[in-house]
C-alpha cells in the first residue's frame, strides 16, 4: 500500500498568516497544530486553519514542494491558494 504524503498551507483566524508544512498524515497533523503541538510558530500565531494541499506519493516531493512554496512571495503564495480556494474557506482533508 502506497503512502500519501501532502504539503499543505495553514493560516490563523484573521489570515494574517501563512504557515507551510508537509506531513505523511494531514489530518494527524491539523490536530497537533489546532491543540498547541509541535512547532512554535503555528501556536504563538494560532495556526491551525487549512486552506490547501497537495499530495504526493514520495515524501521527498512533498518537503521539495514545502520548501519551493516557503522562497515564494507571499502574493504568489495568496494566488496559489485562491485559486483552488476562492472562498477562503477551512477545508477538510478527503
């Protein structure tokens, strides 16, 4: 059985904040942020809101892809998620 890996774009309530992230259990890895665990950025900002990812089957694909999206403008980084987002809307993970 293959494996899912995933990139994926947090931000805080006023989307104020981007945070970027990969992980190989999207949905594991929503919890920790939403209860305080892990990195420190995410919960001095109160970042726990999805608002994109992607998958991959290789986990390599996945951190290239983080740190690709991390050297981004942050209006790039707006643009990529409105354009499958409009709405801005927190997404669950399928």
């Amino acid at each position: 059985m293959k494996q899912t890996h995933y990139c994926y774009i947090l931000t805080n309530k006023n989307k104020t904040v981007l945070y970027i992230g990969y992980t190989n259990d999207l949905n594991r890895r929503i919890s920790e942020h939403q209860n305080g665990k892990g990195v420190v950025f995410t919960k001095k900002y109160n970042v726990s809101y999805l608002l994109y990812y992607e998958k991959f089957e290789n986990i390599k694909e996945a951190k290239s892809r983080e740190k690709q999206l991390k050297n981004w403008h942050k209006e790039w980084k707006w643009n990529l998620i409105k354009n499958s987002n409009p709405k801005l809307e927190t997404l669950s993970v399928k």
